[in-house]
DNA sequence: CTCCAGGTGATGG
DNA sequence: CCATCACATGGA
C-alpha cells in the first residue's frame, strides 16, 4: 500500500529525530520499523514523497496516519522559519522530511521519564528492556525478511538479512518487540526488575507515574481536553517530571506545538540566538528541527 | 579511565 | 526567587 504526503516526509530523518524510540531500520535499505501502543509499521522509503507500507496497512488510516501528523503542512512551517532568519532558517533548509509525531502519552510520559540524564542510545536500550515486559506487538506476517522481500527474493538481499539478524536490540524481528508495560504491570514490577533495565535512580518516577495513573489522579485520556496550563501542572504532579519533561509529553504525545522543550542543545540555541522562538506560529515544531541542527552540529553550533 | 547524556528534587541562600 | 549538588548507569 503506497501513502502520499502532501509535503515531505523522510523516515530516516524521524528515526534520528530523537523524539521516538522504538523504531529503526529493518534492514533492507530504506526500510524502517516504528512501534507505538503495541502496533507495528513497517515502511519502505526511496526518497520523496511517498511511503510504501508493508506492515500495518490495516491500522494506518485509524493510528498510524495521525502518529505521522499526516494532515499538518510542514512546507508552511519552513516558509516561516525561513522568511524568519537566523538559525530558524538554517535548520528549516538542512533539514528534510522531519515531522513532529503524535505518541500515546502513556508511553511518551515513561520515555521521557527514562530520557533525563540519558544519551539516546541508552533510552532505547533502557525502553526496550522495559518493553520485555510489555504485551507483544501485533504485526501482519512473520517476519521482517517475509514482509520487507515478498515478491523480491535474490540471495544477496537474504544474506543481508541474515547479517541484520545478528546485529542484536537495535534490529529486532517482530516477535521479539513488545509494548512498554501498561501501568498496572509497572507496578507490578521489582526493584530488582526495574534496576535491571537500567533504569537508575529513575525507577520511583516510573513507580509515581504509574500509581497516579492507576488511582486516576492522573487521567491521560481526559488531558487530552484540558488547556495548555492545566495539562502542564498536572504532568508535573508526578515525580521526576519537570518542566522538559513535562513540554515533551505536551508536544509529542498531545500535540501541543506551543511547548517547547529545552534540553541542553536547545539551550545552546537560545545562548546564541535569544529570540529563536519568538513570533513562530508552531515553535514546538521549529525546536524539533532546532534540536536536529544543534545535535548534528556539535556545541559549537 | 573519564566524561557526558533530550533533568529533577532537595537543600540552602 | 536563584544557585548548587546528588543521583544510577550506559555509551563514547
């Protein structure tokens, strides 16, 4: 099933935006593999604008096009970023086919809980540690070869992937990827469960966030109706969420293109250029690209 | 080995 | 209100 976007989209580029987890390539080139709520989507890319779904065709109108933020114009979030100058500008142009996804925020409160203090390396690894313990995905076909070759089986493609398969975590097959536990089964977990996830010091946090959820002091569902304000404070309400935390979940799981998150790349930013967000329409969006330049430039951006 | 990572809570001024 | 500091651990 091939998807038509009316702008860009670059799944290599989303992949390495930083913003979701679990997802990678699936081996073949410009195939990718994107895991949310316990689905999977597997997608072939040969560059523009136009994306070849191989797995997950059933869910793609009901999930998958809205995680893709499919309706939204980036063309016109870059116009503005380009008339407005500086390092807007700069990021907008290096940048191609980026998009801002929509996560459960479920899922999106523990992976930022995860991420503080974190490389992204690490919070895959940590996420999908956790994950083990989560509900297995649902995938149409049995592997990522019988999906990613169908109808194109030559013997070097195979040793390809017979390669990939031994690459370990990063490259998974279906039947190994599971969703990030619910909260109920969170709680269930030990000390000794979370401590070997590696979770760290961060083991409570996740402890908090699901125990608020549970006893419904926490209602991820009925946020999805509050103001920007009142979302805000009552992420903060559970432990080890701050504010970037907090501005993460906003914009990536509620799609609040007023937060912005600032992490130490886009710190540097705003040490720079003081005014970088200013008079944006959408500066949720500009900070994702911001963090993409800033992280591929180095400190010295 | 050291240094840093998509920070936060606790503490003290 | 703002400035420090400890925090667990993996990856470079």
């Amino acid at each position: 099933m091939k998807v038509h976007f009316q702008d860009e989209i670059d799944l290599q580029t989303i992949v390495d935006s930083g913003q979701c987890f679990s997802c990678g390539s699936a081996g073949a080139p410009g195939t990718f593999w994107f895991e949310s709520g316990g689905r999977l989507l597997l997608a072939r890319q040969n560059g523009g604008q136009d994306i070849e779904v191989l797995s997950g065709k059933t869910s793609w109108d009901a999930f998958w096009r809205r995680f893709f933020d499919y309706d939204r114009d980036y063309r016109t979030v870059k116009e503005q970023m380009k008339e407005k100058g500086g390092l807007c500008a700069l990021a907008a142009e290096e940048t191609c086919g980026l998009r801002v996804l929509r996560q459960d925020p479920w899922e999106t409160l523990i992976a930022f809980i995860i991420s503080q203090r974190k490389s992204i390396p690490a919070i895959r690894t940590c996420l999908a540690k956790l994950s083990a313990f989560g509900a297995p995905v649902c995938f149409e076909g049995t592997s990522f070869e019988e999906i990613t070759f169908s109808g194109a089986s030559s013997k070097g493609q195979a040793k390809v992937l017979t390669r990939v398969q031994s690459e370990g975590p990063t490259k998974p097959q279906p039947e190994d990827l599971h969703a990030l536990p619910s909260p109920k089964v969170l709680l269930s977990l030990t000390a000794d469960q979370l401590a070997s996830c590696g979770c760290g010091y961060r083991a409570s946090y996740l402890h908090d966030a699901a125990e608020k959820v549970m006893d419904g002091s926490l209602d991820l569902q009925a946020l999805k109706t509050a103001d920007d304000e009142a979302l805000q404070s009552a992420l903060m309400q559970v432990k080890g969420v701050g504010v970037k935390v907090a501005d993460c979940v906003r914009l990536f799981a509620y799609g609040r293109t007023s937060a912005v998150p600032a992490d130490v790349w886009i710190k540097r930013v705003q040490k720079k250029e003081p005014s970088v967000f200013d008079g944006l329409s959408d500066p949720g969006i500009a900070q994702q690209y911001l963090f993409c330049y800033a992280r591929r430039h180095g400190k010295e951006i």
